[in-house]
C-alpha cells in the first residue's frame, strides 16, 4: 500500500470514529447532566432527610428535671453545608468538576427553559452568588424575573435585595421596596423579615418600630429564625413593644432550637444573670457550650472566663482547654476575651506572669473602645516605661566604672544615656563623656564606611557584653 492510499484509509477511519462520537455525545451528556443532578438533588434530600430525623430525635429526648422542659436545650439542628455552597465547592475544584459543573449548568439552564419557577430561581441565586464558578448580574435579574413572572416569592425577595445593594445594575431603593412589601403581603418570612429591616433602618422609610414589629411577628410565627432573633432583642430593649424579658427568652428559645449561635448565646446570658423566670445556671452553661461548638466567640470567651474562674467546673473542661478557647476568641477580634487574656497575663493566673504579653492584649482589646482594657494599657505602658528606666539607669551605673577606667565604648554609652536622661545637668555630663572619648580617637562626625561601622559595633558588643550578662 502506497503512503497516499495509507494517508486517505486513516482519515476514513478518524472520520468514521469522529461521526460515532458525535452521534454519542449528545446521548452521553444528557446521561452525565442527569446524574450529576440526580446526585445533588439526592445529596441535597439527603442532608434534609438528616436534619429533619435530628430534630425528631431531639424532640424525643426528655428534658432532665433540674429546669423546665421550655428552658433546656434540646439538640439543636446542626447546619449542613448549604446546597449552594456544595455547587460552589464543585466547581472550583479541578478540570473534571469544572466539566460537571459545566454539564450541571447546561441542565439546569434546559429544565429553568422549560418554566419551573424553583428551577429559575436556583439557576438566578447561582448566576448571583457565583456559585457556578462566575457571576453574571445580567442572567441573575433575568431568571429571577422569569420566576416573577409566576409569582414565585422567594425571587421578590431576592430581586429586592439586588436593587437594594445596586448588584442588579442599578441601585433603586423604591424598587426593592415594592418586592420586599409584595412579597411581605403575601406570607413570605424573608419578605416580612426584610420589609421590617426597612422600617427600622430608616433608608427607605421613616423609622417605625411598632410596624417593624408587625411583620416581625408575622415572620416569627412562622419560625424564620432571624425574625425571632430580631423580636426577641427588641423585647429585651422595648422598641416597639413593652420591655418582656420572658418573651425575649421565649423566642430566643425558639431560634436557638434550630441551631443559631446568637440566640443560643443571648438566651444563656439571660439565664446566667438571672434575669427570666426559672433560670439557671446550668442552663446557660448548656447553651453556651452548644454556640462556643459553633465557633462563636462570645460564647467561647464566656465560657472560659466562668471555667476559669472557678465560677463553674465541668470535667470535660481543663484550663489547658478553657485558655485554647479563649484564645481563639481572641484571635477572632473579641474584646472581651482579648482583656480577659490580658489580666491572666498581668495576674499571673493559670499562665506565667508576663506583663508584655499583657500589654499586647489590652492595647489589642482599647482598640475596640474596651474601657476597661484603655486603663490598664495605659497604666500597664507606664509600668514598664518606669521598669525600663531604671534597667537602664543600673546598666548606667556599671557602665560608668569602665568609662572612668578609659573604655571608649562606655564613655560614649554614658553619653547617650545622659543626652536621653531629662535631668538638670544631663547635657553637661553627655558633652563630658563625648569629649572623653574623642580624646582617644573616637569621633562622631565622620563618612559612612561599613567596614569601620561593623568593627566598631563588633568591638562594642564584645565591650557592652559582659555587663549585660
């Protein structure tokens, strides 16, 4: 067979193959976009099906008899990874789940074509949180617009909140208030939430908190846990309704049964100060616990300062851990645990005593307008401002002897430290001992040469060495 007849006879053979995988390829990515979605969707019912058993279970657990039953923690819902971010997480890990992330798109973009309101509002929500690898404004607002067109709420309120932050192009507070309030009159919790955050922030409309607490109540009945945190704090302050601390720890509950840190932590502060009907200690602690698991730092910083303070004891609990918990509050930016870690430093409790370190985290905690902390950084700097003149002044006092004896290096050290002291006659002593040490070659007026700057410091370390020892 000739080289031509051996050319043309493989280019037949690629042509056959290139038409069979292109027959295939359609079959093969509808197959793959299938089970990929499948996949997420089963994934997705899967952690429901989960949370929903936990909370069944929790419900199951009695309550023990040392507090009611309403005050105690059940367990609360842990929050699974959000359907969102486990997309996100997919497509920002390698070619191969760039592909099916690709594929997952394609599919949910064909099933959004053919009209399902949810299926154009997940498709709009990853358009706008970038979930799918990218964000695209423009595709955003408009499948949140086709799922309007059904009346779909959870897009009113989406749409609300693109207008409101100007994502959506343009920043048009009278248009995001339209969605909130339409999706609000029509029994949508986010909706309600969002329209009271209106009425209380004043941007868009007069602040009112008697309306705001309205739809508050609206949304909380419905159990949107923000809504119940909201009212619950306006209970504790009597804005727009007459001050109830029980009320407040009522909805605090209610959210901190579903797993929201801040609820969990706000209701154990109620308990701990006493300030609700059959509170407890134990009962604070118990919540506590389950928002410090959630990496909250309030939670975290409280929680160490009553173990280490001997306020409460747990067995589970040693200061070795209690301090490795307040410390990642600390590193958190809390100003609480941040002056806590400064007095156990300054006080020497359950640490080495160490008023640098102390220094730091009280300057790190006046930072954030901690009173307390501003005072004892302020008198904590003078303290060792104090220390350290008088570690100077002793090293002087040794230095002085050598410089008599004709030490170049202790005559000009002596003349430094009187040319920073601020007595009377420092100036004199400081001209006294730099004239000393020119007298015997030294001079403090001459060119830049590194090598005579390195020897000089050399033989000045070598000369300063053994009285610092």
């Amino acid at each position: 067979m000739s080289n031509g007849q051996l050319i043309i006879s493989e280019l037949q053979f690629a042509v056959r193959w290139r038409g069979l995988v292109t027959l295939l390829y359609p079959f093969s990515s509808c197959l793959l976009c299938l089970f990929i979605s499948s996949f997420l969707t089963l994934a997705h019912a899967d952690s429901s099906n989960h949370s929903n058993t936990l909370s069944a279970d929790a419900q199951s657990v009695p309550g023990q008899a040392i507090v009611s039953q309403a005050s105690r923690p059940s367990s609360p819902v842990p929050k699974q990874q959000s359907y969102d971010a486990r997309i996100q997480n997919t497509c920002s890990k390698g070619l191969a789940n760039k592909t099916a992330c690709f594929l997952f798109k394609q599919h949910l973009t064909i099933k959004a074509n053919m009209g399902d309101p949810k299926d154009q509002y997940q498709l709009a929500t990853f358009y706008a949180n970038g979930a799918l690898g990218f964000v695209d404004r423009k595709k955003a607002v408009k499948w949140h617009q086709e799922a309007l067109g059904q009346s779909y709420l959870p897009s009113y309120v989406a749409l609300g909140r693109l207008y409101e932050s100007g994502f959506a192009g343009t920043k048009d507070l009278n248009l995001a208030l339209h969605y909130f309030r339409r999706a609000a009159e029509s029994n949508n919790m986010e909706g309600q939430y969002e329209l009271a955050r209106v009425y209380t922030e004043g941007m868009f409309l007069q602040v009112d908190y008697q309306h705001a607490v309205r739809w508050l109540k609206q949304s909380a009945r419905q159990g949107y846990g923000p809504s119940q945190i909201k009212l619950a704090q306006y209970y504790q302050q009597g804005l727009g309704v007459e001050k109830n601390l029980d009320e407040a720890a009522r909805l605090f509950l209610q959210a901190a049964e579903q797993g929201y840190a801040i609820a969990q932590f706000s209701l154990a502060l109620l308990h701990e100060e006493e300030l609700v009907a059959g509170h407890s200690l134990e009962t604070a602690v118990l919540w506590l616990k389950e928002a410090a698991k959630q990496g909250s730092p309030q939670a975290q910083s409280r929680l160490a300062v009553l173990l280490l303070s001997g306020a409460i004891t747990d067995t589970d609990q040693n200061p070795a851990n209690a301090l490795l918990m307040l410390r990642r509050a600390a590193d958190q930016h809390h100003h609480n645990a941040m002056y806590a870690l400064g007095m156990l430093y300054y006080k020497g409790e359950h640490v080495q005593k160490d008023k640098h370190k102390a220094l730091h985290w009280f300057s790190m905690a006046a930072r954030q307008s901690h009173s307390a902390a501003m005072s004892m950084a302020s008198e904590l700097k003078t303290e060792l401002a104090d220390s350290a003149k008088v570690q100077a002044q002793a090293k002087a006092y040794g230095m002085e002897n050598k410089a008599w004896l004709g030490d170049i290096a202790a005559q000009v050290y002596m003349a430094k430290y009187y040319e920073q002291d601020e007595h009377a006659n420092s100036s004199v002593q400081s001209r006294f001992w730099l004239a000393r040490a020119e007298a015997q070659g030294y001079s403090s007026n001459f060119a830049f040469n590194p090598g005579q700057w390195l020897g000089s410091l050399v033989n000045l370390y070598g000369r300063l060495l053994p009285s610092s020892i």
